[in-house]
C-alpha cells in the first residue's frame, strides 16, 4: 500500500485505511482461490510482449487515407503476412492477402464475380486457412481472456476453436479441416473471411494515439470520430484544430465562424449539412442578400475535385460574410481580455477606407478589399441586427446538433492537451518558450503559468468552457480560453505569434503574412532543452522520448522528422492534400512494439477503390527509431505498472485472509 498514513494500527501490519480498502477488495475477490488466481494471471500477463502502438496525428479530415492507414497498422499486417508465409507465398499473394484484411466485404465481392462456383470453393479453403494462421500469430501476445473479448459474438466459439491448439485431439488435422469444410458447405465463407479479418485489424494494435488535428481541410472528420468512436483503444491530444470545433460545440461565436470559414474556404460546407445535419440556410440569406452587390474575388475557394463550382458564387459570399463575422467576434473576445496581449490582432478599427489602407505595427499597408457593408468605421466590432440573430441561429444549430456534441463529448472524455504513455510524452505543436530556451511565462486570468501547468490550467479551463452549465460567466471564460487555445500567441497547440488570417485575405505586402514559430522549433534539436521537458513532466530523461504533431516536415528541403537523435520525432500524418505538395510526401506515423520503435514514412494515397481494385498498399518506408536489447514486455510499461501495484495490494488481502484478519466469503 502506498501513502502516508496516520491512523492507529489494526494488528501489526494493517491501518484501518489499508483495512477498508481491503475489505472493498474483498468483495471482489471473496476466497484465498480467486484472490491467488487474479495474482497468478496478473503475474503471467506481465511477461506477454507489449502491445503494439500505432500513433497518427494531422489527419485533417482525410478519411480515406485515415482509415487505410488504420486498417493496416501502417505496415503492421504487412509484417505480420511475412512473419507468417516468409518466402512460401509470393509477393502478388501477400498483397492480395493484405488487401483482403484490409477490405474483406469490397474484395469479396470481386472475387465472387472473377471465380466460378468450383474455384470459389478451393479459394475460400487456401484463404480460410491463410487467415486462420494470421490470426494465431496476433492472438501470440494476448491472453486468452483478452483474445476472447475482441472476437465477433456471431462466429466467437468457431474461432476460438481454430485459434488454439488441442492436445486433447488425436487427429488434429482432421478436426481443423472439418470446421473449415463445414463453415464453406454451409455457405458460411465469406461472413466467416470478414470476420477473420476484421478481428485480425483488431489484434495488429493494441492501443492508438491520435496526436491532434482530427478536423478541417477534407471531408470527413465526422466519418473519423465515428470511426474512433467504435476503435477499441484510443487517446487524443488536442490539435488546434480540434479545439477550435469544441469551442464551436460549447456556442462560442468566434469559434463557430472559425469553423465556417474554413469549412467554407476549402469547399466543405458540405461536413456541416450533411455530415452534421447544421442549418446553413440562414448564412446563405443573409450573405446572398448583404453581400449581394459586393466583390467577393478575394475570397476564393480552395476546393477539390468534388466540389460543385455551380455553388461557386454563393460560397464565396458566405466565406466574406463568415469571414468579416470571425473578425468582429474576435476582436470582441481581445477586448474582453487585454491579458490575452492580442491587440495586434485588432485590425478593423485600424482601416482607412478613403485610402485602402490597414495600419499594422504603425506601418500603412494597401488593401486589396475594404466593402464591407457590414462594418461601421465608428464601431466596427459590432454586429449588426442582422448579424446578431444570424449567428444565435447558428450557436442553437451547433449546440443542439446530436452528433457534434457526441464527438465533442468523445474528444473531451478520450483526449486532452498532452498524455504521458510509457516513457513517451505526446503532444501537438510545442512547449512554449522564450528566446534563452526557458519555459514561457504566460498570463491566464490574473496568474501566470509555464512548462507543464501551463497545459493543465488551459485544460481545465477548456473543459470548464463545455460542461459548466450553472455559471455563465465562468462558462464564457472558459469559452474565450478555448478560442485563445485556438488562436493565441502563448497557445502551446498554435505556437505562433499571430494568426494572421486578416492580412493573408487583405494585405498585398506578403511580408505581413509571416507566422513566426515559437522559439521551441528552433531548439527542438538541442538535447538540454528536449531533457528539461522531459523532466517537466515527469519523465525519465534517458529512456524517454517526445511525439510531436502539428507541423509538417517538408522533405523537399531536406528536412528530417528526426530529432536528436531519436529523443524527439516529428509525426505530421501529412494526409491533408493541401500540405502535400509542400511536403513531397503523405507524412508519417509511427509504430512503437515489443522490439522497439519506427517510423512509417507514408506516399500519397490514391484511393479506396485503387487499393481494392489494383491491390495498392501506400507505399511506406520503415525507419527504425529503436530496437529493444531484449524484447519489452507488459511488466515494462505503464498497464505493468498498474498490475504490479494491483497484485501487491492482492498479496495484503491474501495475507488478511491467511491471518483471519478478513474472513472468507464461502459459498
């Protein structure tokens, strides 16, 4: 037992503490049997292989490559398909083999139309067999019990009996071949094959990490947080992409316009109508009205091969009205909190409309559109009647919208803005610092934080933003700290001095619309600094390493995901289209097993209809990071931790009941 206690003593050993909280035990564990046997099995698990982990971050929407990337563990079944056959199958039989896996229902279904009934007999026996050999492979690290749970109820006890070996049986080849000859006579083969291989998706990762940035850019985010939603084991660590929906889920104007603007912006309007059921038609009125007559050329939209252009111009009068809302509302926010020290940002008040010209840093800039019909010179952050009943239709549309608010509630519950998990610590974007490399002073309403609390006061406050339902003040507080998450200079998930959105729309001179990096991007390869925050929180600095999300390494210019030596590694998943170009690949995501840790450096992925139909994996290139002196097991992670102290306390309750301290609950 751990803890200091000062209560007077039960017998030699036991405090009255330790002694109620042996006795809740107890209820669990009634007799000296059940309570040696939990010990037994938990001293066993702790000599099993640690589980796989599988670490995403910058998805941005991209559902397709998301959920590939998903389904073969980056490489993972690959791996395990070579492990299995080595050079007994062919190159061309293991990629079908993957894809299957990877697909089942979708390649099936071409297999049904390319075979006859005779040769669709003898394909369901080679790729029964084939998938029954995988599964045995990934059932390897797990217990039984653990194997049991993740297996499909339908075909649960069929499965378990082809996975594990009879000695019981004398002709065990004869067993074998009778399951699989009767589950093909009674048609069962194909329902049989998806579920083999859904499970073996299952088994390749034991546990996912999803460092940030789930939302924005492509289409699908709320196909992923489904998706996460039914995967078995996750964390997420906030991306400010992320937080900017939560803080639009939670009603803050600012952040909803946000949301609408990029949505709008990269011709996804579509992810809040259909994929989230939110009324736009309101917007739609109000801009086809108000911004009728006004030039909206600056206001393009960077849209895909899906985009419908017929909608072309009235997405480009919704992106200028959603756009000049998000700077009013957003001045509004600074001028709540002049803490914040975002006046920069304050650029309304700063036009001259006469000349076409913004000051900014008491420079003069030519603008390249000031109609705004909107805007009054004299109060330009307020809102107009118009624009006030607009954007409270639009906060009641996301508050009440079902679905949002289940994904937010998912990523408040599974997530947060950084997560300790054996020996690394994950994050997304950077630990904020000043120019000497020591942790920033930031001011969060009337105190200042740094290092690790800096994290945890921002957390707290983001959380207190969605749930606090009783005090209003508070709750918008919170709120405007999840828009200064979002956007602020100190905001260890932007990790810029600015977002500088205003300029890139307005200002010809380019040389405004620079972000300049926190200087935690200049120091991320220097050892000392990398050591400190380890320390910070709470790691070991030898054996210890950092996942970063958030920024994309362009390997064009040479770049290196890799930073000092191992210690830090930069994940940017790349799988937005829009960073692709910049960065020559589709990003990487990382493998952390019971042999070590590597990197998946990822091409392009081309689409689902490819992979099933041409049998094209993306490409990925392994880098190892680390490979273990001996093979980790569950007894050197943190799950092993957390047994170790679960079967001391089991040990003390064996002891009560050895001594008579505690009774046994005899049936």
């Amino acid at each position: 037992m751990e803890g200091n206690m000062d209560n007077e003593k039960i017998g030699e050993n036991l405090t009255e503490m330790e002694l109620m909280y042996l006795k809740t035990l107890a209820k669990q564990y009634p007799t000296i049997a059940s309570a040696s046997t939990e010990i037994i099995n938990s001293q066993a698990i702790l000599n099993l292989p640690k589980g796989t982990e599988h670490f995403l971050t910058d998805i941005h929407g991209e559902y397709e490559q998301f959920n590939h990337v998903l389904k073969n563990g980056s490489g993972s079944v690959r791996s395990k398909i070579d492990e299995e056959f080595g050079n007994t199958l062919s190159n061309r039989d293991k990629k079908s083999l993957a894809t299957l896996i990877y697909y089942p229902q979708e390649k099936l279904e071409l297999i049904k139309q390319q075979e006859d009934d005779a040769n669709i007999k003898d394909w369901y026996k080679i790729t029964l067999y084939r998938l029954v050999q995988i599964t045995k492979r990934v059932c390897s690290k797990y217990t039984r019990s653990k194997v049991r749970k993740a297996l499909p109820e339908d075909f649960a006890y069929i499965i378990e009996e082809l996975i594990t070996e009879k000695a019981e049986v004398q002709d065990k080849e004869a067993y074998y071949n009778e399951i699989i000859h009767t589950i093909i006579r009674i048609g069962s083969a194909p329902d049989f094959i998806i579920a083999l291989s859904r499970l073996i998706q299952r088994l390749v990762i034991d546990h996912l990490h999803i460092v940030g940035d789930i939302y924005d850019r492509g289409p699908g985010p709320h196909i992923i947080m489904d998706t996460l939603q039914e995967y078995h084991s996750v964390d997420i660590q906030w991306g400010n992409h992320d937080i900017v929906w939560m803080g639009a889920a939670s009603g803050h104007l600012a952040c909803i316009a946000n949301v609408i603007r990029l949505s709008a912006r990269y011709g996804n309007l579509d992810t809040l109508e259909d994929g989230y059921g939110i009324n736009l038609i309101p917007l739609v009125t109000f801009a086809m009205e108000t911004y009728a007559d006004t030039n909206c050329d600056i206001f393009a939209i960077n849209y895909n091969t899906d985009y419908n252009t017929k909608d072309l111009s009235m997405d480009m009068k919704m992106h200028k009205a959603i756009a000049i809302l998000q700077f009013k509302l957003e001045g509004q926010v600074i001028r709540r909190h002049p803490e914040f020290h975002m006046d920069d940002r304050l650029l309304l008040d700063k036009i001259d409309y006469e000349n076409k010209t913004v000051m900014i840093g008491g420079k003069a800039y030519e603008m390249k559109d000031v109609d705004f019909p909107t805007v009054n010179p004299d109060n330009p952050y307020k809102l107009t009647q118009e624009e006030s009943q607009l954007m409270e239709r639009l906060r009641q549309a996301f508050v009440h919208c079902e679905k949002l608010q289940r994904h937010i509630r998912f990523l408040f519950s599974k997530g947060g803005m950084y997560k300790v998990y054996n020996s690394n610590l994950l994050y997304h974007g950077c630990v904020p610092m000043d120019e000497e490399g020591n942790f920033k002073q930031v001011e969060i309403d009337g105190r200042t934080y740094k290092g690790k609390a800096l994290y945890d006061v921002l957390e707290h406050y983001a959380r207190k933003g969605f749930y606090n339902r009783h005090n209003v003040s508070e709750k918008r507080k919170g709120q405007d700290m999840i828009w200064y998450i979002w956007a602020g200079p100190n905001s260890p998930v932007f990790g810029k001095d600015k977002m500088a959105t205003f300029e890139r729309y307005f200002v010809k001179d380019k040389t405004v619309h620079t972000e300049t990096k926190n200087s935690y991007y200049r120091l991320m390869d220097n050892e000392e600094i990398l050591n400190k925050i380890l320390r910070e929180f709470g790691l070991d600095e030898t054996k210890s390493h950092i996942v970063n999300g958030h920024v994309p390494v362009e390997l064009k210019k040479g770049e290196t995901p890799i930073k000092c030596g191992g210690k830090l590694l930069i994940i940017d998943g790349g799988f937005s289209k829009a960073y692709q170009g910049k960065t020559g690949i589709a990003g990487y995501t990382l493998i952390a097993n019971s042999h070590g840790m590597r990197l998946v450096a990822h091409e392009t992925f081309e689409s689902k209809e490819a992979a099933i139909q041409n049998e094209s994996d993306i490409f990925s290139d392994s880098i190892v990071i680390e490979t273990a002196a001996s093979r980790l097991r569950v007894a050197d992670t943190d799950i092993g931790k957390d047994l170790r102290e679960s079967i001391g306390h089991l040990e003390l309750l064996l002891q009560a009941y050895q001594d008579g301290t505690i009774v046994e609950k005899m049936k």
